[in-house]
C-alpha cells in the first residue's frame, strides 16, 4: 500500500526544503518508497478532518492503511524500521542512530528554532539585541559539541542513517545566517546531505508544489 503524507499547498519556506514534509519525503526517497501527497492549506490544517490526523493542527502526517502517524520524527522512525536503508543492522549501532534522531529534534533543533523565531518577531524590540546575542550563544555551544563530534567523519555515526536526515534538515534552518559555515566539518556536512540523490528528488518534489501554487 503506497503512503500519504501531508504537506503544505502553499509552504512558507517557498520551495527551500525546509517544511517537515521535507523529512518525510527524503526519507521515502532513500528508501524507494513511493508515496503520496495530501496537500493542505493553512486553514485546512485547522480543521476537523487534519486534526484527526495531527491534533495540533500541522504538519506532515503520515497515512498506511489503519496506520496514522504526525511528527516527523516519529514518521521517519517507523519508515528505518520497516524498510532497509536507514538503520544499520546491528542492535547497538541502531540504537545510537535512534539516539541522534532524538538529539537532532531535542537539543540541536529548539535554539535554532528559537533563533528562527527572533527574526521574524523581535524585529522591533528594545531588547532584541540582548536575546540575539544570547540565542546565538546557544546554537553556537551546541553546533560546536556537534562539530567535536562529527570529527572529519563524513555521517554523524557511521554510516549515512535516519539520523542524518534528521541532523542535516535541523542545521539547514539556518541557511543564509552563516553560523553553520563557521564550523568548516558541519558545513561539509550538511553539503553531503544535499549532495545525496535521494535528497535531490525530495528537494525538487516539495519545490514543484510550491512553483505550482505560485503560478495560480
């Protein structure tokens, strides 16, 4: 049975690959997995029938038959354990890979997206230099724990896994801030992530929607 996934109509990220749809989408496509895509307006996330699938209301979701699942960490955890590809085969080695995806959404991901979010609305606050400098602070201890970790590794634990797919899309939400290129191994990094041609047809599929939306 070919899943559904969820993704926005008309994304805000116009066409970057930074939506979490993304995730999901990279992840299907690594592991030649065809899929579907529902795709849903801003208001429509709202209503009844997607909070049946997501009740908070966003996105992406995934549907297999019975099977509803939202997060994407969630939906990209089930797609390494079904089908080969994204999780090594021995034990400990996928329970590391496990681990990175939670640190990936847990610990790398909120200062980055508290960063993100200070762009947009602290424009016009007295304070917003302070809170700059503090965020910045934060992204910037946790990308160089991640940079000491990666090493001149090319994957953040062996070889390529679900957790890369994870790590790569969380450090691309700061694209165009520079931060990340401070860091020579995480930016090389992310660049083999991008590289990959199963990111490459995720990319141009999410894109598409949005050239699509944009024409009408």
């Amino acid at each position: 049975m070919i899943p559904t996934i969820t993704a926005f109509e008309c994304s805000p990220d116009e066409g970057q690959g930074l939506a979490r749809d993304m995730r999901v989408r990279w992840a299907l496509e690594e592991v030649g997995r065809p899929y579907d895509v529902r795709l849903v307006s801003m208001k429509a996330l709202k209503e009844p029938e997607h909070r049946a699938r997501n009740p908070f209301g966003s996105i992406p979701t995934y549907e297999e038959g019975e099977l509803t699942l939202f997060e994407s960490g969630a939906i990209i955890l089930h797609i390494a354990e079904r089908h080969s590809g994204l999780f090594p085969k021995d034990a400990n080695a996928r329970a590391r890979a496990v681990t990175w995806m939670f640190a990936a959404l847990n610990t790398v991901e909120p200062p980055i997206v508290e960063w993100e979010m200070a762009q947009y609305f602290e424009q016009d606050k007295s304070w917003r230099d302070d809170h700059k400098e503090m965020i910045e602070t934060n992204v910037r201890n946790r990308l160089g724990d991640l940079s000491a970790r990666l090493g001149v590794s090319d994957w953040i634990d062996g070889d390529f896994s679900a957790a890369d797919i994870m790590m790569v899309l969380v450090l691309r939400r700061l694209e165009g801030s520079g931060i990340v290129e401070e860091y020579g191994n995480l930016a090389r990094y992310v660049a083999r992530g991008e590289a990959r041609p199963a990111y490459k047809r995720a990319f141009k599929a999410q894109l598409e929607v949005f050239k699509a939306a944009s024409a009408r």
